[in-house]
C-alpha cells in the first residue's frame, strides 16, 4: 500500500517539517546568546533560505519548526511586525519594510523539543501537525538557492505511487561514518538525467540504510544528504524508536523499519547544489558564493575582499 498525495477533496496539501532545536556548539561564542539558526547569508537568516525552499514543491502550503524554547529568536523572527515595518515605511524605507514583512508573512509554525534526544525524536514532535499525510523533512545546515531538490524528489515519488523519497550524494569512503548510508540498486534516472549509477539524476530503490556506519559496514557510498520527503507511516514508527548511533533516536533507524512496509526511493543529488552553513568555515563559504551569484552584491563584495587577497 502506498501513499497518494492528494487529500479527500483531491487537492495537495502537505507540511514541511525543519528541526531546529540544536545548540548550535560549531559556533560558539557567536550562538551564545542568538540561534545559528539566524546567522545571516547576506541579508536574510540561513533559515529563511530553508523556509522557502521548504515551501516550493506543490502543495506545501506550511513549515513546522521544531524549535527548543530556549531559542525565542526564531518565533520573534517569522512575527510580524506591523509597527516596525511603519516606522520604516515613514522614513522611505519601503523596500526595506517589504522584506521585514515578507518574512513575518510566511506559513511558520512551531513546536518544541527541548529535550535533543535525536533527528527521529524532532521529527516526532511534529506528529500532530502533520494531520496523517505525507511530509518533507529539511535539515537547516544546508539550503539549495534553486529550491528544485525536493521539487524533483516529489516527481520522483509521483513515479512510483506517492512512495518515500530521499535525497543522496556520493561520499568518499573515509567519511560515511559521519552520515546515515544507504543500501540498495539503481533502477532508473530522473526525466533521463543519469547514464551512471551515481551520477546527477539517478533514481535508487531502497533496500537498506544505516546510520554512521564503520567503513567496513557502510553498503554504498550514498550518504543521506538531508531532504526527506516521508510516509505518514513514519510517524507511527518513530513513536516506538529505540536509541541507536550515538545513543540517539535516530529517523534512519526508523526509515530502515519503514522499508519493511513500504517502497522507498533515494535520488541522487550533485550536493553542490546546495550551500553547506554548518560550520564557520562552511558558512563563511557560502556567504562569499551567495555574494558573487548575487549581481546586486557581486561588484561590492570583490571589492570589499580587496585586491591583497589570493585565494588558493
Ligand atoms: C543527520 C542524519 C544522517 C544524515 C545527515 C546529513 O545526521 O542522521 O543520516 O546523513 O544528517 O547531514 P547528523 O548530521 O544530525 O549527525
């Protein structure tokens, strides 16, 4: 039995769920006192980007935040707010005040995890919200400015009726014990992309993961990137999730009892698509690719570098 995504009135409705609820430690002192979730990328927080990306597939139409209430930083953020935005507005700052508003306006909601017992148990404190349909999952270490990951990976599902689809990149071998890895064959390619196993494009069924194996255990070297797109089924089986890898509850432990009910399908991704944020240097990084993608930042910001600075 799968899963279709249309609800009883025949039309797309689905949330994304983003955890956020860490404690940010890569960059303390900077998150001592503000979320890293709120470290900018030029002019807007890392996860605004996740937030939109969240919404682009057909039919989200709203983005749970799994936050911890020590973090009321993020909930003032998606607030809006009116009398700020007048303030600007009356000082000629419109343009200014519409971007203040845009991300008071977006479909966020939150529930909390204050407790950091694992990805699985994050995703369970969504549960509720989810009201028994399927749902994407976005880890906020990362975001993709074109937004198409989870878009392909709905069309992927679609192909295989409304199936589980997960997002994976090839990974060198000394380092799949850093990520959940996943076992299975290549059955096709996305409208055709792919003519490697591995390539950009190409679609895999399922048959196994595990989460931070040992060299010698890791069946692939397909790591789980961080884009989920799951079953409502999920959700039963987390509730009955056991610890596992680093002594936590972990959602590959539970995609991996999935498997025993249901297809799932991994799409693999060129990882570069997306801007890494998860750690100082990753996140200096993609400040410096966001600014020279960005024609209105490009010119100031090679300038700002200034000509003493040789990269490489
Ligand atoms: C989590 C997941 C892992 C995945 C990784 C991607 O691990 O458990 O399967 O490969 O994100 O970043 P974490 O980074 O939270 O240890």
């Amino acid at each position: 039995m799968y899963y279709h995504f249309m609800n009883h009135e025949g039309t797309l409705n689905m949330k994304s769920i983003i955890p956020a609820a860490g404690l940010g430690t890569r960059f303390l002192p900077a998150t001592k006192c503000s979320p890293k979730e709120l470290l900018p990328v030029l002019d807007k927080p890392v996860i605004q980007y996740v937030v939109e990306e969240a919404l682009e597939p057909e039919g989200v139409d709203a983005v749970v935040i799994v936050n911890s209430h020590e973090k009321p930083q993020i909930e003032s953020y998606f607030a809006e707010d009116k009398a700020f935005e007048d303030m600007l507005r009356s000082r000629g700052k419109g343009a200014l005040a519409d971007a203040v508003h845009e991300a008071g306006a977006l479909p966020v909601s939150f529930v909390y995890q204050d407790d950091p017992k694992g990805l699985g148990h994050a995703v369970y404190c969504a549960k509720d919200e989810m009201d028994g349909d399927p749902f994407f999952v976005l880890l906020g270490d990362y975001f993709v400015p074109d937004r198409q990951m989870c878009v392909n990976m709905q069309k992927v599902s679609r192909e295989h009726n409304g199936a589980s689809v997960i997002a994976v990149a090839p990974v060198p071998a000394d380092q799949v014990n850093r990520y959940g890895i996943i076992a299975g064959e290549c059955v096709g390619s996305l409208d055709g992309a792919a003519t490697a196993d591995e390539e950009e494009g190409a679609v895999w069924k399922v048959t196994g993961m595990v989460e931070k194996p040992s060299v010698e255990e890791a069946p692939s070297h397909l790591f789980i990137v961080g884009r989920y797109l799951l079953s409502p089924r999920i959700m039963d089986l987390l509730a009955t999730q056991g610890k596992g890898a680093g002594g936590e509850i972990q959602l590959t432990d539970a995609m991996l009892r999935l498997l025993d009910e249901e297809e799932m399908y991994a799409l693999v991704v060129d990882p570069d698509q997306g801007c890494d944020t998860g750690t100082p240097a990753a996140w200096a990084a993609t400040n410096a690719r966001m600014a020279l993608a960005d024609p209105a930042q490009r010119a100031a910001f090679i300038e700002a570098l200034g000509k003493d600075v040789k990269l490489g």
